[in-house]
C-alpha cells in the first residue's frame, strides 16, 4: 500500500545554492508534497520553484527564521500526518521512498525516526543521552514490526521523520535556538515523556553538511564561519543553562570562553583579522548567552553589512 500521500517534506532554505536544493529536490519521490519555507521576501525564487515542480509550495517567511522557528513556521501549514523534516543539502538514497513508506502505516507507534547516513562519516546520526542513562531505561522492542529500527534517545535533524498526531502542537521546536542543538532539544523532550524516537538502518541519505545557505557562496566563507561559531556558543550555553541552570552552563563553557578571548588578543596582536574575527564570533556568541540576551546575530551583521 502506498501511505506516500500522507507524508510532506519540509525544507527551510535561506540563500541556498541552487544546485544544492536541486539535487536534493530531485531526490525526492515526485508524489510527495514539498513544502520550502524560505526565510526572505524572494517571490522571483518562489515562481522558479513553484513552476519547475508541480508538487511543491514554496512560503516566502519575509525574515531569517532560522532553523528551529523555520520548521515550526512550515509544520503549522503542514495538512499530513506526517512530515520529514529535512535540509536542503541532504540527498535521499534511490530507495528512500519505498522504506519510509513502511513507516507511514501506523503500525507502529513512533514521536521521531531518524535516517542513517549513505556515506562513510565520522559524524553519529543517532545515540543516547548520557544524563538519561540512569532515569530511563531503553526497552527492547523485540516485537516491533519493523526489525531495522533501533530505539535511541536522539537523532540527526537533517532529516527527521515526524508522527505529528503525537504531539500536542506543531511548534515542536524551541525557537530561542536559531542554529544548533534544536533537534537534540527536541528529542529531550520527547524522551523525557516518555516518547518514542527510533533510528532506521534502511532510511539512507548523503549529507554534505556544512553547505547549507551563505557556507555555498565564496563571498562568505568568512561570515559563514563566524556565523556559526557565534551560534553554537550561545546555543551551547543556552542548552545547558536550560536544562541545569545557569551556574553549570559557566561551569561547562568557561574554558571555550577564554581560550576564545585569548586567541582573540593574540590574533589582534598579530594583525591577523580573519582569526580575530572569529574569536570575536565565539567570544561574544557565549557572553550574550551568560548575559541572557536572545540569538540575535545574523549574516553580515558582524562584517558590517547588514542583513536586510
């Protein structure tokens, strides 16, 4: 049976390189819904879009959402049972379709799954949550339908299928996260009541990760760099202050603090900006965390060119 008609796929794009999205948008089955929220006023990138594939929709956001507000912008206009949460430069395996298909038929009762990465790679997509280790036991789920899943605390967010009849609202993520640690955020969450996440061995994708939005455009190798750094700071802190409070969040990031200040001086020194000005990223992205200020850094806004 194909359940594919109750599944949409949700991509937030912002300054996204137009080969990266196509290749990922051809990947996918041409019966399934897209939905693109595209966090800028583009209407030109809109029509291109919208005319090129007919089974798509793109949501113009009018402002960079980020990540987390992004899906949750998308997700509230999302009319299935189920949506796969998935980044722009991600690449869904030739089969993808017909294994996830097995998911989408209720059999089994799930709040996340998680893929499994195509390629060979250093990077995890699934584990457990040290902290959880002690409270809540995994239980083996030797009945389950499905034998290619495995039970986990967390998983990758850049492809994430998600069962939205089991969550009270479609504003899933924490918005004050702009970039990093939302989808570990989540899985918390939902692991901590109880909920369901499991990882599949036979949901296969390749992600190139690092090349989403500016990473794509040489004109800001630099700004992508600082970008990032100044959000997986304040995001660093935040996550830990959320869920141990604010005294443990210095405890654990005191040190990136000020190894980052001191790198900061010495690059000054040696009049080398390109490094000051990432440490300066770093530096400042967790000082506005430990002062309890919002993720307010955007592209440009460090290099003086303001994101319009």
């Amino acid at each position: 049976m194909n359940n594919i008609g109750n599944l949409t796929i949700v991509i937030v794009t912002y300054r996204t390189n137009e080969k990266m999205l196509t290749d990922c948008l051809n990947s996918i089955d041409s019966q399934t819904n897209i939905l693109i929220v595209e966090n800028s006023k583009n209407n030109a990138f809109k029509k291109k879009l919208e005319n090129k594939y007919p089974n798509l929709n793109v949501i113009l956001s009018g402002r960079n959402l980020g990540y987390g507000a992004g899906n949750n912008f998308g997700l509230a206009r999302v009319k299935t049972k189920f949506a796969l949460i998935l980044n722009p430069d991600v690449i869904l395996e030739e089969n993808f379709f017909k294994e996830i298909n097995n998911y989408l038929d209720q059999k089994i009762n799930f709040h996340i799954i998680g893929v499994t990465y195509q390629d060979d790679t250093q990077w995890k997509t699934s584990g457990l949550f040290s902290e959880f280790d002690k409270r809540i036991k995994l239980k083996n789920e030797t009945k389950l339908n499905h034998d290619l899943l495995k039970e986990v605390d967390w998983v990758v967010g850049c492809a994430m299928l998600i069962n939205l009849e089991n969550f009270d609202t479609k504003k899933i993520f924490d918005e004050n996260f702009f970039l990093y640690f939302e989808e570990f955020d989540l899985c918390r969450r939902v692991r901590s009541n109880q909920g369901k996440i499991y990882s599949a061995n036979n949901l296969l994708v390749k992600h190139f990760g690092t090349k989403g939005s500016a990473a794509t455009d040489s004109d800001y190798s630099l700004e992508s760099v600082v970008f990032k750094d100044w959000h997986f700071m304040w995001s660093t802190f935040y996550y830990y202050k959320k869920y141990y409070g604010y005294f443990y969040a210095v405890y654990k990031t005191y040190g990136k603090l000020f190894r980052s200040i001191f790198n900061m001086v010495l690059f000054t020194i040696l009049f080398n900006k390109k490094k000051r000005t990432v440490y300066y990223a770093r530096t400042f992205g967790i000082i506005n965390a430990m002062l309890g200020k919002k993720s307010w850094y955007r592209v440009k806004s460090l290099l003086n060119d303001q994101e319009s």
